[in-house]
C-alpha cells in the first residue's frame, strides 16, 4: 500500500511542508536543519464573535429583487440584490503560531537528509548527517492525548534554542523548561480581497489562545531571553506542546479561561513518558488508517513524492498515494467533537487566510466529507453534522427577517460562530455568491448520507429528521408554482453566469441546481418519515410537491440546461458544474433509472472540458466515475496530479489549471483541501457506488488498473466490501455486516440479491 510521502530536501515554503493534525491542533512540519519551522493552529481560532449580521430592509430589497426579475429586468435585480440585501463579511480562520527550534552545534555541510509522512502512523520522520553528527526528530500530533510531541536525537551532544510567535495581539515568554504563547483573534478583519474596507479590530471579546511548549532532556535547559529557552549539550529533547483557547461554543461569547487549564494539562501530560504517548497515538491514528488497505496495481517507486509529481506519465501507485492522502487528511482534519473541516483543513500560516480559509458551502465544505462515509470514517463525520446543527438555529432567525418564511436557511457562507447571512457587503458582482440560498439544503445531504451508511435510526428520529423538516419548512414557504412545477425563485447556478444585452447575469427564474436540492431534500424527507412511521400535514404537502420540483431541460449540443433557458455562457469552461448535483452528489439521476439525462450529464461534462481549479476537477472524476466511464475519471486524476510550484508563473490560469503541490495539496490554485477530498471519493467511486438501492462493484474499474484490490469500503446499509480484481474482471468479493440484511449486488450489471447474516461474512 502506497502509505508515505518522502523528501530529500527541507521545507521552504509552506506547499511543501508535511501536515499533522488530530482535528484540533494541526501542524505543518518542515524539518529544516539549521532552523526547523512548526506552523501551528487550533480548529476553534477565528476572528470574530457571536452577533447580529443583518441588514435592515433586507425582505423588502428581496421582494423589490423578484419583482424586478419578474419584469425581465435581471440586472437592475442584481443591483438590487447588491445596494441593499448583501451584508457584511463573515470570519476567517486564523493561526495559532510558530514554534522555531534553531540547531546551535553545526552549520556545516548537511548529507543523507531524509524526511517522510508515514501517512499509517501518522509520525513525521526526519534525519540526517553533519560533521560526523546523525541526528533524528520525530513528530506527531496525538488526539488520544491532545497534544503535539516532538523527539529529537542526535549521535553526539547538541544545543539548541526554542522560540516562536502567536496569533494576534501575543506575547512569548521562557519559565525555566517551559515556552509560554499567549494570543487574541480580532472580532473584526476584512477578507483578503478586501483589506481595505475596514481595520482590523481589537475589542477584548475574540478567542484567546494560551499554548505551552515544554522540554524533558538528558541535557541542559535554560532561558537565554524572555522568550526563548535554550537546551545545552543534549543527545535527547523531547518537547510536549498544548493549547487551549476561550471558545465555548458558536452562540456565546470566547470567555472560557486558558492559562490554568492549559498548565494543568501539560502537568499531567509532562508525567507520561514519550514512548507512551506515541504508542496510543499510533493504536488511534492506523486503526482508522488501515480501515482501508489498498493495491491498484502499481509499482512502489524509489523517487521523491515531488519527483514523482513531475513527472509526465503519472503511474498508478502515485493515484493511490493520491487517494491514501486524502483519507489521511479526513483522520487529521475532522474527529467527534472538533470543528467543521474548512477551505484549509486545519491548516493554514496566513494572517489573511485564502478566502478568509472558511466554510465556503455552495461546495467546498460539503466537498470535504464525500469521502468519509464511504471509507469507514464514520466517527469523523462528527463535525459537519454539528455545524449544519449550529447553522440550522441561526438559520431560524435569518429565514424570518430576510424571507418571512418558516423553517431555517443558510447562504454560500458561513464560520465558527455559524453565520447563516448573505455576505458581499454591497460589492458590485456578488450577487453570483452572496445571494445563493440553497446551503441549508445542501447539508441536509450529509445528514441522510449518514443514516442511510449507519442505519441509526436513533440518530435520523433525534437529529437528522428535525433538522431536515426545518429545512424543508423554508423551501415550502419561498416557492412558487410555475408551469406546473414549484421553483425557488429567483435563483443563481454558484458563481457562474450568462451574458445579456452586454451584461453579466447571475439570477435567473429558476435553476437546476436550486431545483435538484429541494427536490433532493423532499425525497430525503418523505423517505424518512416513512422510516420512522410518521404522517401528518407537513409529510402530505412534501409528498405532493415531491414529484414537482425537478427540472431536466435539454439544451441545442445535448447539454443539461443551467438555467431557465439557453443563454450565451459567459465561460463555458466554467469550474462549478452546479446543474449536475442530481447527478452527484446526489443520486436523484443514474445512468440506470434515467439514461436520458444522463446522457444530458456527459455532454455538459464534455462541454465543460476536463480543466478546473484543483476541486473541480475533483468533482469532474466524482462524475465520470458515476457515468462508469473509469478511463476518464482516471485521465481526470492524472490531471489533477500536475505538479504546481508553489509560486506558479503569471500564465498560470487561478480559474482553470489546477494541480497538485510537492506536499500534495490540492492547488486551486492557492491551497485549498477540498480537491484532496473531492478526488479522493471519486477514487473510491471507481471500485464501489451505491445507487437505486444497489451496490454496484467495480462500476468504473480504469481498463488501466489490471489487477489490485481494495478492502474496507463501506457501503449503505453498514455494510463492509472488500474487492479483488484480475485482468480488470472481479475476482473475489466479501461483505460483511453487524445488521441481518438482503442487499442487492450488482456485477458486469447483472443483479443479485444476497442474504446477509450478521457478522458472518458473505463470500463469492
């Protein structure tokens, strides 16, 4: 199994830095020799606080907005939309800081230097050699014990010095073995696009942070400066290193204490010794890790990951690297009780964050989880099911003031304090972002993924199905019948637009999109009722309009249409491909139950072409693995494994050309995670998809992949798939279940219905 990302060089830049994490604390390593760099953060730092983000007037602007919309006048709409329903900026996720350790024994020339992520262990390994001296570290981030350890030895006695920065308004300080950081996130900082349209603002009520970094050595420590300590003539440093920060929770202000907690903890982390913290860490991390043990068939390769990315021809074993990645990423990223999953994971050094690193949902949150469920990371599914929670009691209030309708609704952002608002703050052009609506929607997905994976019926009575209905409640009170169906209206297909008399439009009647993900949510609804034995008024009206909300129209090239007609498209290269969702990530539409808007499927697809940003692309494989076309999925993730340099040139299209960085992160570009995650599913669509109540295996094998196998998916109904194949024809499969079940399997597409006794494993 190709499980480990190797370097002969040290980190310059943060692309090419190695990422730890537990959910919580997150690192980026770069094992420099002379001066090694730890970027730190903490899943609950973010600018900002709990407060009211509305903009007065705003139904009264929406209600103008339709109107105009109605007359044909769509662009007097957008401004509309822009002067006086946008509203501020949300959040931005922050940095915790930077811990230095500074080698003060050598400067001489550096050989055999080595470094690795063994991504089973979850441990950076480092080592290398100058003037005669071995020396070794070793680095992880634990979750069993909430903490990050560093080991550092060396074949001859060496000294060192510690220091570091913190987020904010900080100080650091040195007490004898012990770094003191100490920091505090603005309540108010303007995106990166748009830093000039307010300061940045320091009220005493942000999230704090306190983090102690502690050394245990053979050799001397003492503090050289108020802020730095030094380690004299030492074969062995160990640091421990916690945080705690003041946040409580979404709808309250940052107040709990940090310094006292944060020593505590470190005192009873300090009694443990190295070797037993690392042995629980590694017992956690693998025993997720190795869920999935996989084998496409490709050779182990000798080279550099970096190298390998360079290359032209991309072999199997870097796809599989690939897709090992992105599991890796979801264990370090996203545990029970942590924080959503944001733009960056847990990762990013950036005062002014890419897209302020937050929760971007008309997509790439959403993005960030297609592949847990299906790689048996159920618990890590935690953290997307308490955001849409935290979003759907915002939502309430948002709902009522800006539509004067039941139920609850979010728009394309959102933060740690769960802002369910539309940004744009009046900037000309948002309206392709900001007015979008259908978010709230959207997460409800996620919501019945999870239950249909799991089968906890507990779980869809006390949580999925309240939230769900609410949801619906607002789609119920925003809809309009129109020839015959009921549109949310007005509507915009995210970011995308098409040119009318000399101008960008965003809003249309309707879209498809919009359409999908009601008709998506209501299906998902009525289904669970049923589940749970549930009929009343609110169940009667979704199971009338079900059936009369989708809307597939056929455009001139066979396309799927967009919008409420065929327009002129402003890029028909566009990165989102929004009017497929029925497609996936929901399973409204399959090659089987409707091949004729399938068809309509490819040819948009086609149209599109096979360039994007990092996550688009991602979502493209998703596709094409769901048209069991493997051969195109896989060309998909050979593009998205294009090496990118970390500053690329000036003819490098942000839009359109994405790739992989020698770390492999996903390059949108910049860095942003959800294309690891996007192609990571679309990967594991190729082996196993679960569609019109069947599995299907090997719907999408790549005529590429000969011979391997792929054990540990997860299919709905918590069923347990291991597969083997040979000269590209199945040749063994297992399922396994802790639910007495009949599924039905599908191979070669030919059905079978199988028996499935509880924990007795089904072979053929």
């Amino acid at each position: 199994m190709e499980k480990v990302l190797k370097y002969s060089y040290s980190a310059s830049c943060f692309e090419e830095a190695l990422p730890l994490g537990n959910g919580q604390l997150g690192a980026m390593v770069y094992s420099g020799t002379d001066i090694d760099r730890i970027s730190l953060n903490h899943d609950t730092l973010w600018s900002g606080k709990p407060g009211d983000t509305f903009v007065e007037g705003a139904y009264e602007s929406n209600e103008r907005a339709k109107a105009l919309v109605n007359e044909g006048r769509r662009h007097d709409a957008q401004r509309e939309i822009e002067e006086n329903f946008t509203g501020t900026w949300l959040n931005s996720y922050m940095l915790l800081g930077t811990l230095y350790i500074k080698n003060l024994s050598d400067n001489g020339e550096v050989t055999n230097y080595k470094r690795t992520l063994d991504m089973e262990k979850g441990i950076v390994n480092l080592s290398y050699e100058q003037n005669g001296v071995s020396y070794k570290r070793e680095y992880f981030v634990s979750c069993p014990d909430n903490c990050m350890m560093i080991k550092i030895t060396s074949s001859q006695p060496a000294s060192y010095e510690l220091y570091g920065d913190c987020v904010g308004k900080s100080h650091v300080t040195s007490w004898h073995e012990n770094l003191y950081f100490s920091g505090e996130c603005p309540t108010a900082l303007a995106p990166s696009y748009r830093k000039d349209e307010k300061p940045i603002i320091y009220d005493g009520n942000g999230v704090k942070a306190d983090a102690i970094a502690r050394v245990k050595t053979d050799g001397e420590v003492m503090p050289v400066t108020d802020s730095k300590i030094t380690v004299k003539n030492a074969k062995e440093i160990v640091i421990y290193f916690v945080t705690e920060t003041s946040f409580v929770s979404f709808d309250k202000l940052p107040n709990k204490p940090t310094f006292y907690p944060c020593v505590e903890r470190m005192d009873s982390l300090f009694e443990k010794s190295y070797d037993d913290i690392k042995k629980k860490h590694i017992e956690d991390f693998s025993g997720l890790f190795n869920r999935v043990i996989t084998d496409f068939g490709g050779n182990e390769s000798d080279l550099d990951t970096d190298e390998r990315l360079k290359q032209e021809n991309k072999d199997l074993g870097l796809c599989e690297l690939l897709y090992n990645f992105g599991r890796y990423l979801v264990i370090s990223a996203s545990r029970e009780g942590t924080q959503a999953t944001n733009l960056q994971g847990i990762w990013n050094e950036s005062y002014y964050a890419p897209w302020s690193s937050n929760y971007t949902l008309n997509i790439n949150a959403e993005m960030n989880y297609w592949p847990v469920l299906m790689n048996d990371l159920v618990c890590c599914n935690d953290p997307i099911i308490n955001l849409t929670k935290n979003i759907s009691v915002n939502g309430r209030e948002t709902a009522k003031r800006l539509y004067h309708a039941d139920g609850f609704v979010s728009h394309h952002n959102s933060d740690l304090w769960a802002h369910t608002t539309p940004v744009g703050s009046k900037v000309e052009n948002s309206t392709q972002y900001a007015y979008w609506n259908m978010s709230s929607g959207w997460l409800c997905r996620h919501l019945y993924e999870h239950y249909e994976y799991t089968l906890d019926k507990d779980y869809l009575r006390n949580t999925a199905y309240p939230i769900m209905k609410e949801a619906a409640k607002f789609y119920l009170s925003v809809m309009e019948e129109f020839n015959g169906k009921y549109i949310v209206t007005p509507s915009t297909s995210p970011e995308n637009s098409y040119n009318e008399a000399d101008h960008w439009i965003y809003l249309s009647k309707y879209t498809v999109m919009s359409q999908s993900i009601v008709e998506d949510l209501f299906k998902n609804v009525s289904k669970s009722a049923e589940i749970l034995g549930i009929s009343d008024d609110f169940t009667k009206e979704i199971n009338a309009k079900k059936d009369k909300i989708g809307i597939y129209e056929r455009g001139s090239e066979g396309q799927l249409l967009e919008y409420d007609g065929e327009y002129e498209e402003t890029d028909i290269f566009h990165r989102h491909v929004s009017h497929l969702y029925a497609f996936y990530p929901a399973d409204l539409v399959t090659t089987e139950n409707n091949p004729e808007v399938a068809h309509m499927v490819r040819r948009s697809l086609e149209r599109r072409g096979d360039e994007g940003t990092g996550w688009s692309m991602g979502w493209k494989v998703n596709l094409w693995a769901k048209l069991k076309d493997g051969d195109r999925a896989l060309k998909l993730v050979k593009n998205q494994l294009r090496f990118m340099p970390a500053k690329p040139d000036d003819k490098v299209d942000m839009w359109h050309a994405g790739g992989t960085y020698a770390n492999m992160f996903d390059a949108h570009p910049p860095f942003q995670i959800d294309g690891n995650y996007g192609v990571c599913a679309g990967i594991a669509q190729m082996f196993l998809q679960c569609e019109d109540g069947k599995i299907r295996i090997l719907p999408a094998l790549p005529s590429e992949m000969k011979k391997g196998s792929i054990n540990g998916l997860l299919a709905k109904g918590n069923i347990k798939v291991d597969i083997s194949w040979e000269n590209n024809k199945l040749k063994s499969l297992k399922l396994v279940t802790p639910i007495t079940q009949t599924a039905i399997i599908n191979i070669d597409g030919a059905d079978k219905i199988v028996s499935l006794e509880a924990g007795k494993p089904f072979v053929m």
